[in-house]
C-alpha cells in the first residue's frame, strides 16, 4: 500500500451541470483517459444504482478518485436535477474547484443558474467545460456570448474549438498554437497532442480570444494590471504565474471544450485541472490543515456488501486506520476501523490520509451526511452547507403491520443519507407524513426504500393542518346523569367560552363559587374540555385558541366521579362551541422566493391567485429579485412545478409554517363538501 499524496498534489473538483450535459460521461472519460483499456461505458462507474440505471442519469453524489503523475484526483460527480441537489450541499465543502459541464449544442440551461450561484455563495473556483462540440449544432460563439451575458467579462475562454476536415482541433489561446484530433469513432482521446501552427482561418479568432483572456488575468496581479494599462502586453510566462491565483480566488472563469463521448478535450482538461485548479492547500478552506484532525461527512450511502458508508472530507490534521474521533453532533466516540479510496463503489484500502483528501469510511452506524468529526477536546467552527428541507409533503403507508417497523428503519437510513428529506412522525394520529423536494424526488426515494427494506408503499398526499376556532362567546351546559339504582354517575357541568389569543390553545379558569363542582373534579372538567377540543363541530377538525370558564355545576355525594364529570365537561363544551361561530383554520406558510427579475410581475400575480398575501419584494443580486408572501399550504401543493415552469427551473424556493387563519367561507364550504364525500 503506497503512501498517500501530499496536500498540494491534491484536486478535488466538484462535477456539476444540468441533466443531460454529459456529466457523468465526463468522468468515465477522464477516469477513462488515465486507465487507458476498451473504451468506457458512459455512465457504469458512477451511476451504479438501479434507479438511475432505469433512467439514465445520476441521482446521487459518486465519488470517483484515481492517480495520475504523481497527483491524486478526486471527481464528485453531482446529479443535474432540481429536485436532486440535496447531495450538491454538502459537497460543496469537499470540493477546491467547481467543474460545470455545459452542452454545447443547447447552451446555459436553467440548473445551472442554481449551481453558479451555490458556488458563489460559498466562494468555490469554477472552471467551464463545454461538451458535445463534436455533434454538428454545437456553436462555440453563441455559447460564450451566452456565458459572458449571464456572467461578465471574467468568463474566458483558455481553448477555443474549431473544426478541420479530419475532426476537431482546439486552440489552446494562452500558448498560441492549436492541436487537431480526428473524430472517427476509433480514435478516442486527444491521442499524442502534436501541438502545431495556429490555422490561417482562425488566427484572428484566437487574437480575439487571447485579447480577452489577457484582461481576464491581468485583473488578478496589481503590477500585471498597471504595465498593461501603460500599453505593455504580458508574456505568456506571466500570464502563466498569475493564471492559477486568479482562478483560485475566482478572479476569472476558464472555458474549456471539447467532447466527452469521443475523448476529445479530455486529456487537455485533465492537465489544466492538475497545472492550474488549486489544491487543497491553495483554496480557501475554513480550517488550517496542520490543525488537529477533523472531518466532515459528505455523503452517506448503503452498500449491499459492506453496508453504512460514510464519504469524509478530511479538512484538517491526519487520519489513520482505527483513529479514534468525537461525532459532534451526538458527542459519541467513533472509532474508524476501516478507510478507503472510491471510484464508483470500487474500494480501494488505505492505511493514511492526509488533510484535504477525500475517503471513505464503513460501519459508523448513526453517522449522518453534515456531520463533523474531530479529535477529542478539539471543536471546530465549520460551516456545513445544508440543502434546504422539501416542500413536497405526502404519506407513506406500509402494506401491512409487518411492512411498518422496517419502513420505519428504512426512512431513518433513507433520511441520513439525504438530509433534504424531512419526517414528521405524529405518533398519537399514526401519521407518518415525509416532506422531499418534488415528485421526481418521491419516486426515487420510494423506489429504493422498495428495494433496500422489501416493503410494500403507498404513496399518498399529506393532510392539510385545518383547525377550528370560536368567534363569539357563548355558554353550554353539559349534564352526565345516570341513575338506575346502584352505584350512578352524576355530574352537571355549565361553561362559558370566548376567543383566545392565537397561539394559547386553551384557557381553563375555574370559576367555581360555594363548591357546586367539588375541587377534585375541577380537573377531571378541563380534562373532558380538552378531549372535545380534539374533534370540533367543522370536520372533526380539531378546536384551538378558546377559553374556556367553568361557572357553575352540580354534584352528587354518592353518584358523582371523575369519569362522569368528564363526560360533562365533554357534552357542555360540544354545545358552547357550536353556539360560538365556529370557523375553519387553515395553515398558512411564509414564502420567500427568488427569481430573475423579468418574471416577478408574473409570480405576483400566480401568489395571488393562491389567495397569497404579498409582504415584500426586492433586489438580492444581479438581475434576482425576491418575493415575500404569505400563502395557504393548501395552495402550495403545485407551487413548485408551476415555479419551475415560470422561470426554467431558475427559481430559488423556500418556506416555512408561519400561522393559522380563517379559510373564507367559500373556500371552507368547498373544503368541508369534499371531506363528506370523500
């Protein structure tokens, strides 16, 4: 077993992009290019999981690393979805580079809105690689005005693709000179790079893109800048020197080319990521890596053989088979016992690690994707990006009593291994309710908890939240009388109700004067309030925010008991409530959603129509604004997809439960006919 590559000879690049871009195909044809071997299946190491062999694209976060000239690569090659990027979060953390994937035949897509702007947030390095150029629809102009449209001056292009009788050639623009490569189906790769004359026909092009770059780069070097203000032109050995630091701290944006499927370009990239892309110890990096040794948890998958696997990001110190480190989320002691390299599921073992690597890590049972691992007594203050809970609420019913405890397992596992999911367990109701991102999200989830736990599903929606409350006050009486000779039950009970705060769901006051109701059963009063408070008079929905006085009452010396004046408290509240104007809830969630400016018209005017109450609108970035409203859950169920729609998928959405308020009559009407004829 070698020992492990230093820090500085460390990439690890983070592989995004819409779906379809050819991600995964990528990868393959990196990995591909150093195996050497028959040419690779486009997607059989990284996209491994029956569902995403179904429907052939990623689903998940695959980790595929390998060694080439002495440097240890690391690809994470992250699904292109909208409702996929729960795995992107927590990615961003292992990444020191941002590789997007473009197709070049179609452009910017909507995803890749979403994706730019996550890296941003989190001060990623990009680097574009523009793929499918060898199919006869790819245009290389079209494609970079689109890039520097969306995206400014500092996106340049390092190589620029043209086409020659035999193929592709590439120019590479920093070294002034071009590489030609034949597109016939037998001559994969970028084969020995003979670097030779840039064509006549595309000097100019390349004057026009080298022009560019430079002023891309010189922006990143205050001296460079200056000498070039005052008319004198880098040479490409300092070009060179300021082209890694300018990536580094995201100064500008490189665009490649080439074509995954036929291997072209693949070679010249895979240099530029080595020679250019910063390693782990040149990226910024929360933590030093001489530090004491902590870790944070990537991606959390289950293996058919091995089972529980944790992806760590090794963010600081060194780690070693057996290593022993806190979970600081739980405070439990984990004992590593056994690490190794991943490409795809292949695992490889390995005795070492050192900061800045990526490893994997088996059998940590209740070590979730988020957490941090650490040395004992060392606590350190990392940020792990988390994706944002779903929206897209529904119910999983097991097929049988049997089928529920293994669901139940099943969902645990499912939920540490995507933290976007969120259960909501009311034990009382029996309700297992599961928020994910949108229906895509649904499928797949349900498919693999079929799979993994065996079980039979039904996938249902979940219930709206409705309530009840009071409007008036009014008064019962609730009278419990039996007695038939023996031992009776007796109990007269009278209430007075009244609007509560929202919020304080009940307000008992015991209003008793000369013991009529007896001290022991005062309680037993509130008690039978509280039960009819859990079926109110509207659709059994449950009453909230009342309060309620206990005025007066009767007992019985021999007759009257806990039970009995329960009971009456039951019936005198039951007859208040419907004399107080009772009225339907309904939960209302606070939305905040972020989208190109040009549409915010069109959104206003969609929250609206959803009974939506608008409460703000701004501007958070270039050409983004944002949109704060008010809007019942009951109205939400399609927001997402009509959301995506709108706006190309280029929407950010998030909410949260907010209140509860009155449903306007018509719409109660509406709500409480489909609940008796369902």
């Amino acid at each position: 077993m070698s020992g492990p590559v230093p820090t500085e000879r460390i990439r690890n690049v983070l592989v995004v992009g819409h779906t379809g871009t050819g991600k995964s195909t990528l990868v393959e044809a990196l990995l591909h290019s150093v195996r050497g071997g028959s040419p690779p299946d486009a997607r059989a190491t990284v996209d491994s999981e029956p569902e995403e062999r179904e429907r052939g694209h990623s689903l998940s976060l695959a980790v595929v690393s390998f060694e080439v000239d002495g440097y240890r690569i690391n690809l994470l090659d992250a699904p292109g979805g909208a409702e996929a990027l729960g795995d992107v979060h927590p990615a961003l953390l292992a990444a020191d580079t941002a590789l997007f994937v473009i197709d070049a035949t179609v452009g910017l897509q909507p995803q890749h809105e979403e994706l730019w702007r996550l890296c941003e947030v989190h001060g990623l390095p990009r680097v574009v690689f523009c793929n499918k150029f060898d199919l006869e629809r790819a245009d290389a102009g079209a494609v970079l005005d689109d890039l520097r449209a969306r995206y400014g001056r500092p996106m340049a292009a390092v190589h620029l693709p043209f086409r020659h009788p035999s193929g592709i050639g590439i120019v590479d623009v920093l070294h002034g000179d071009a590489i030609e490569m034949s597109t016939a189906p037998r001559a994969r790769g970028d084969g020995e790079k003979v670097r030779e004359p840039i064509p006549d026909d595309q000097t100019d092009a390349a004057a026009d893109a080298r022009d560019a770059l430079v002023e891309a780069v010189v922006e990143n070097d205050d001296d460079l800048l200056e000498r070039y203000l005052d008319g004198q032109q880098p040479t490409t050995a300092e070009l060179a020197e300021v082209f890694a630091h300018g990536i580094a701290q995201g100064g500008f944006f490189p665009v490649l080319w080439g074509s995954a499927t036929l291997g072209i370009g693949v070679d010249l990239l895979l240099q530029f990521l080595i020679e250019e892309c910063p390693s782990p110890a040149e990226a910024p990096h929360p933590l030093p890596h001489d530090g004491p040794t902590a870790a944070v948890v990537v991606k959390t998958y289950s293996d058919q053989f091995v089972g529980r696997i944790n992806v760590l990001r090794l963010l600081s110190g060194e780690l070693r088979v057996d290593d022993r480190l806190v979970d600081r989320r739980t405070g439990e002691t984990r004992r590593l016992h056994h690490l190794f390299s991943l490409c795809g599921r292949e695992q490889t073992p390995t005795g070492r690690v050192v900061a800045g690597d990526l490893v994997a890590v088996s059998k940590l049972d209740d070590v979730c994707t988020g957490d941090v691992l650490a040395a004992d007594g060392f606590e350190p203050a990392v940020d792990v990006p988390v994706a944002p809970s779903g929206f897209h609420r529904v119910m999983l019913q097991p097929g049988s009593v049997a089928d529920d405890d293994k669901l139940t397992a099943a969902l645990q596992r499912l939920v540490q291994e995507d933290p976007s999911i969120r259960v909501e367990l009311d034990p009382a109701a029996g309700t297992r309710v599961i928020a994910f991102q949108g229906p895509s999200h649904v499928e797949v989830s349900v498919a693999r908890l079929v799979r993994r736990a065996g079980v039979e599903v039904e996938v249902v929606p979940a219930p709206i939240d409705y309530r009840s409350t009071i409007r008036s006050a009014a008064a019962g009486v609730g009278r419990h009388v039996k007695q038939s000779g023996g031992h009776g039950q007796f109990g007269v009970v009278h209430l007075e109700i009244g609007p509560a705060a929202p919020g304080s769901g009940l307000e008992f006051t015991d209003a008793i004067v000369g013991g009529v109701v007896p001290g022991q059963y005062i309680g037993s009063v509130e008690k039978g309030v509280r039960a009819a408070m859990t079926e109110g008079p509207l659709g059994g929905f449950p009453v909230v925010d009342v309060a309620v006085r206990l005025v007066d009452g009767k007992h019985h010396s021999v007759d009257s008991s806990d039970a009995a004046f329960q009971m009456a408290g039951i019936l005198a509240f039951r007859e208040a409530v419907a004399r107080a104007d009772p009225v339907l809830l309904e939960p209302v969630a606070r939305v905040t959603v972020v989208v190109p400016e040009d549409v915010v018209g069109a959104l206003l005017s969609d929250l609206s129509a959803r009974r939506g109450r608008i409460l703000g609108t701004g501007a958070v970035g270039p050409g983004r604004s944002q949109v704060e409203a008010c809007v019942p859950e009951a109205e939400l169920v399609d927001l997402p997809a009509d959301l995506r729609a709108l706006t190309s998928g280029r929407a950010e959405l998030s909410l949260a439960y907010d209140h509860h308020d009155e449903v306007p009559e018509a719409v109660a009407r509406r709500v409480l006919e489909e609940l008796v004829t369902s």
